[in-house]
C-alpha cells in the first residue's frame, strides 16, 4: 500500500493526492493541470534534499524533468 492506503504495483513510485496532482515517493509533487509543473513547496523541499545529498543544479534539474514525463507517463498509462 502506498501512502494514504492508495494500492500501488511494485513497480509504481507515483500515487494520485485527493487534490488530483500526482505525488513520487521521493516527495516531488506534479500538476497535471499546470502542464506537469511540480507544486512550488514539493520543488523547493525536493531540491533541498537532493542539494544536501550533494547532487548539482544541473542533475537536481535533469531528474525534476525527468520525473514530470515519468509521472505524465504513468497516468497515461495507469488512468486513462
């Protein structure tokens, strides 16, 4: 079970919030209705991590872009 009891594949990372955004266990939240764009307290929390673990700018953003056509993908192909 993945967080809030919502039923998850082994597979999945991402779960789907009451508020209807897509939330990744590592706490990067994406609107869908914001053209995937995460929420600006998931970013700014997400990016403090990844920058104390010692990722760069760069890398933090290449992962953030990544995670938004991972979780797009993963409505396409669990929701529709």
């Amino acid at each position: 079970m993945g967080p809030g009891g919502l039923a998850m594949s082994e597979m999945s990372a991402w779960y789907i919030l009451p508020n209807g955004n897509i939330k990744h266990l590592d706490g990067l939240e994406l609107q869908p209705e914001r053209d995937w764009l995460p929420t600006d307290a998931s970013l700014e929390l997400y990016t403090q991590a990844q920058r104390e673990a010692g990722w760069t700018e760069v890398r933090i953003l290449q992962r953030v872009m990544g995670l938004a056509l991972e979780g797009e993908q993963w409505v396409r192909d669990n929701l529709e």
